[in-house]
C-alpha cells in the first residue's frame, strides 16, 4: 500500500515535533518512495509510526537513519 500525501505530511511534522530532524526539504516523490520502504520493512503502518516517534525516543534516529541511508 502506498502512503499518502498527507501520511507522509503528518509523519514529518510529528518527526520534527518530537525530534531535530526535519526532512520537509526532501523531494516528495523521494521521501514517499523512502517511507514506503521503511514502513514495510518495520512493518508499521503510517499511524503506527506516528505513535512509535511519539512514544520511543530511539525511533525517530532509526526512522532518519533508514530513510537518508
């Protein structure tokens, strides 16, 4: 399943919110091709990533990591 504009929009600023990562510069096709990966490879679905940044302070350092690497 892909994620939807407004998934990816709502994950990066919850990410922001809860971290000092800011990805919002990145190209929104390339962003979008990252989550989707990263999201089946955590097998998480855009809300349950939402709620792991909120609620684990390691998340947000793995999120980027996965998704810049």
């Amino acid at each position: 399943m892909e994620i939807t504009r407004e998934e990816i929009l709502e994950i990066l600023t919850v990410l922001k919110l809860y971290s000092w990562y800011d990805l919002t510069d990145y190209s929104e096709k390339s962003i979008q091709r990252r989550l989707d990966k990263v999201l089946t490879d955590f097998r998480l679905s855009p809300q349950q990533a939402i709620q792991k940044i909120m609620r684990d302070k390691e998340f947000p350092k793995q999120l980027v990591k996965a998704i810049t690497v």
